[in-house]
C-alpha cells in the first residue's frame, strides 16, 4: 500500500473519540484498520514513522447494583492507535 493511501485510509476511519488521548491528536481502533482491509503490518509501520503509537485501552467489567453480580460480560482490552493529527493532513 502507497503512503498516500494509508494516510487517506486513516483519515476516512472513524474515530475513537473516547479513548485517552493528547492534544492534537486522534484515536482510531485497530478493529477498524483491519475491517478496512489493510495490510495492518505496512499501517502500523506508517503510523511509526509519523510519531503514532500503539495503546491498549484496560478491559472493561460492567457491575450491577448488587456486589459481585456482573450486568454485562467483561471487554477484553481494546488496542487503538494514537495518531497526530498533521500526519493525516498531509
């Protein structure tokens, strides 16, 4: 995949808007990099060199009102990859 084309692929991804993240930049789920159908290794290393990162967001466990009662089966940690935003607007 050409560079340009990683780099309008990632703009067109939505964003994980509520992810952690430093000003200036952007979030976007690995999920979504692999439902796009890119080639994740070529992705990640594009993202590399433009100062992004890989993070990995804690597993979520969703409680009830009463202690020890789960109301929804635990996420598993959620990877998503920081991005800035001049990178994509290159």
């Amino acid at each position: 995949m050409q560079p340009d084309a990683i780099r309008e692929m990632l703009a067109g991804l939505r964003q994980a808007s509520m992810m952690r993240k430093p000003p200036g930049t952007v979030t976007i789920l690995r999920t979504r990099i692999q439902e796009a159908g890119a080639d994740l290794g070529e992705v990640e290393r594009w993202i590399r060199e433009h100062s992004g990162e890989l993070r990995v967001a804690p597993s979520v466990r969703s409680r009830g009102l009463r202690p020890g009662r789960a109301i929804a089966p635990e996420s598993g940690p959620t990877p998503y990859y920081v991005i800035p935003k001049t990178a994509l607007a290159e």
